[in-house]
C-alpha cells in the first residue's frame, strides 16, 4: 500500500498522466525501500482496480486516474440468453456502484476461455465464470487466485483453496422435481426423456432421471429427439433442449393428431420465461432461480465471504401435465 500511496500522489500532482510510463521496478524498489516481491504485489493491486496495465517488456503505463470503484470485476458467461440475462442483471443490480464490471463471452470455445482468463489475470480483483467446456477447465480456473475466483451454475472438480461457488445439482433437481410431480404422472403410462447429445449437463440430468425411474418402478425411455413415428398417447415427456425445439415438436405433433396437451400427453420443460408461461395455456417447467444466482455470487464478493451453495429447482405446475 506503500507504493499504491507513491504512484496515486504522483498522478494526483500531475506527475503521471494517462499513457505516462512508471518507474522501472528497480527504481521502485529502491525509492521506496521495498523488496521486489512488496512492489510486485503493489503494482499488481493498481493492475486489479484499473489504474495500470503492463505491455510485455515494456512496463506499466498508466490507465486511469482514480480508483473510482473499490471491486474491478470480469464477468464470463458462456453466452447470453433471456437466462444469462437473468443473472447478469441481477449481478450488476446487487453490485450495484461498488463494482466495474467487464463481461465476455467464451460460447463453449475453450480456447477462448484460456485466452480470456491468461490476458486479463492481473487486471481484476475478481473473476465470475460459467463453465461448461468439453474439455476440463480446471488448470485455467486453478491459475485463478481462490479468493479471487467465484464459479457459478456448473460446479467444477479439482479446483484448490477456498473460493465461492453457486451451483445447480442436475441430477438431484430432476429426482427431487419429479418426485414432487409424482400425482400429476400417475395418469401417464410411460416417462421420455428428450437427452440433445450436446448438451453439456445431459449425462447428470440422465443418471438422476433414471435413478427416479427405478426408484418409483417407471415405465421409461430415454431419446435425442422427438420422432413422430414413435409419439404416443399416454406418454409425458421431459425436454431441455436449448432452443426449446423439443416442446416446439410436441406442441406441433399434438396438433396434427388433435390430441390435448396435458391429458393424452404430457409436457415437462427446463427452465422459465414468459412464453412457456402462456403457451398451450401453460407449460410445466423445472427451473433454477437464476436471479438468485447473479445475487448470490455479488454477495459473495461484496461480502469478502467465500461460500459454496446450491441454488435448487422448483416446479411450477402448470396445464401440460
């Protein structure tokens, strides 16, 4: 802090201006009577709240000229929808002026990521990550300091130190959502999962799906897409797909065949918003808070409290079933 005093007195008698080089770390050091470990963590405090920034083998040059919010926060999502846009707004709402907050986006591409995490380690005081990669992300995570890294949504393994971490449990949500729709299911003869392959967490929702299958002896099937050939009366289907095509097709097959959603087939769909909550006069949903999610993990920050916690589904019952 010694040095943060040094460099911030020196910008606010104009000695430093925007773009201005500083001092060389040995004549920091030797100004300042600092060992190059002290100054190291120094200039790299100044590099989380904005107010420099390094070029390779260069230095650091000055970015700004106040530390005008206490918390400098890079944000990365792996895409934006209306339930990215749910935890993002509620994030920046909690935060409120007490934070910057700089998001990306890594849709999947882990190079990306890696990318995003190397470049911008010393810039933020915190980093707020969604995962869901292909490949195993937790040598980038790990680079991250523990107390500044906050995971949220997908709960990584082999992470080390304590950080914070807000989570949906897959595979407990659809054991413990259908165990609660078990009166709506009794009239349905079979349960069909629609499983995408791509999706990232269809290997839990599969596992919790057919635990609670042979838990309650029911008569169940697993899919990757909807198929008219092999549409049923008598079947309640479960979909997640990402772009809700599933419940596109069952709402389209039911039509065609002049069969009553809800009566000769059933419909439970992942995840809220306002269209599910009109269509065909309701769709039953599974679906995580993740408002709760975006407030929780600025809580986490502004709070300077590390904290693990799962964020369940519920179930809004609605006509499909």
């Amino acid at each position: 802090m010694q040095l943060v005093d040094y460099i911030m007195a020196q910008i606010a008698q104009n000695e430093l201006a925007i773009n201005d080089r500083l001092p060389s770390l040995n004549q920091l050091t030797a100004a300042l009577r600092i060992s190059k470990e002290t100054a190291l963590k120094g200039l790299q405090y100044l590099s989380e709240k904005g107010i420099i920034e390094s070029e390779y083998r260069k230095g650091y040059y000055v970015k700004r000229l106040k530390l005008e919010q206490r918390y400098r926060i890079c944000l990365i999502l792996d895409k934006m929808n209306v339930l990215r846009d749910r935890v993002y707004q509620a994030f920046l709402e909690t935060i409120d002026d007490q934070a910057e907050v700089d998001v990306y986006f890594h849709h999947h591409n882990f190079k990306v990521f890696e990318k995003l995490v190397e470049e911008n380690l010393n810039s933020y005081t915190h980093f707020v990550v969604v995962t869901f990669f292909k490949e195993d992300p937790s040598h980038v995570l790990n680079s991250i300091p523990p107390h500044k890294r906050i995971v949220i949504d997908h709960k990584e393994s082999s992470l080390n130190g304590t950080y914070s971490c807000i989570y949906q449990d897959h595979q407990s949500d659809i054991v413990d959502s259908l165990t609660t729709l078990l009166p709506q299911l009794e009239k349905y003869k079979r349960l069909i999962l629609v499983a995408p392959l791509e999706a990232f967490h269809a290997k839990d929702l599969i596992e919790g799906f057919e635990a609670f299958s042979k838990e309650h002896k029911k008569n169940h099937k697993i899919i990757h897409q909807v198929e008219a050939d092999s549409f049923k009366k008598g079947d309640a289907y479960i979909t997640f797909s990402r772009y809700d095509q599933d419940d596109v097709d069952i709402i389209k097959l039911c039509r065609e065949k002049s069969w009553k959603l809800g009566q000769d087939v059933g419909l439970i769909s992942y995840n809220d918003t306002a269209v599910k909550e009109v269509l065909e006069e309701g769709i039953t949903v599974i679906s995580t808070d993740f408002r709760k999610m975006g407030q929780e993990a600025a809580n986490a920050i502004l709070n300077e409290n590390p904290v693990t916690l799962r964020d369940p589904a519920k179930v809004i019952i609605r006509n499909s079933l």
